[in-house]
C-alpha cells in the first residue's frame, strides 16, 4: 500500500446490501462505485459467500393478436360477462321475490331457485312449483318420496345429467369427444 492511501474497510451491512442488489440483478460496476468497494473485493466476496443471483421469471410471452387487440377481446369479454350476470341477478331476483310459476330461471339455477322458494316463501308456493316442474320428466326425482325436495347439489346434478347435451354445447364440447364428461 503507498503512502497517502488508506485502507477501504466497509461494514457487514455495507457488504449485506451490495450482495442483496448483486443477486437482485445490479451490475457489479455500479455496486462498486456506489458502495465505494472494490470490484475486486465485489467479485472475491461474492465467490466465497456463493452469492446467487435470483432467475428472473419469464416474461409474459406477447398475444399472437398483440397486447391492444387481447386488451380489447379481454374488455369485451368482462363487458358481456357483467351484462349477462346483470340478467341472470334479475331473473333470479324476480323469481325469488315473486310468488308465481319460474318461467325465465335459467336451467341450470333452477334447482337453487326451487329450494330457495320453499324455504321462504312456503308451502303453498313449494307445491305450485313442483306442479310448473312436472312438464319436465327429469325433474321427477327433484323430490323423495314424502315430497321433500332434494339437496341442492342433487338438484344440480339430476339437471346436469338430464340436460347433458345442452351443457356440452355451453362448453363447446363437439359430439365424440370427451364423452365421460359429464
């Protein structure tokens, strides 16, 4: 060491944050002349501590239709999503709050819509319903045999297995494919 110059000792939290920015992905050279430690030193350090530089995630590869036409598919995505939960809300809510037959339910919310009408709107409005249910022949088991109505999710899959067909098309499931499901 010449004369004049004095030895650069830095503290273990000076060297704790240049290895934290290292592994983050900062330059060795900007570190050194930031922490105002060698790049000899930088490097010495980090080989006898194992310092690791973190993988980078993969950036998100680009849309084949670019990111403003996939932003655009995406808006009118959510658009029509929120319109059509808009109807399903109001069918379900005339039907709830209504004291005659169901017609408008969806197929598929029927089942909720028929035990939700009995449990609060009566007996009376239970058996209009399951006499407005009667035109359909898989709805026959929605009841046992003392004329109580089924679990909802009994509900659910007797309407699923017995509308299968309508279900795949709502998937867009061609005929011959997938056939197990549901």
């Amino acid at each position: 060491m010449e004369e004049g110059q004095s030895r650069k000792l830095r503290s273990d939290d000076t060297w704790d944050e240049v290895r934290r920015a290292w592994e983050a992905g900062q330059t060795g050279a900007s570190l050194a002349r930031r922490y105002d430690v060698g790049l000899a030193n930088l490097w010495r350090r980090r080989a006898s501590d194992g310092w690791r530089r973190r993988k980078a995630p993969d950036p998100r590869p680009e849309p084949l239709e670019g990111w403003d036409r996939y932003a655009r598919g995406k808006l009118e995505a959510f658009d029509l999503q929120l319109a059509e939960t808009r109807v399903l809300a109001q069918k379900l809510a005339e039907a709830m709050t209504g004291g005659g037959p169901m017609p408008g339910v969806p197929l598929w919310h029927v089942g909720y819509v028929l035990a939700w009408r009995e449990e609060r709107l009566g007996a009376a409005v239970a058996a209009e319903d399951r006499a407005w249910m009667a035109r359909h022949d898989w709805a026959a088991d929605f009841w046992d045999g003392a004329g109580r109505l089924e679990p909802v999710e009994d509900l659910d899959r007797l309407t699923l297995i017995a509308n299968r067909d309508a279900w795949r098309e709502d998937a867009g499931l061609p005929a011959g494919v997938a056939e197990g499901w549901p």
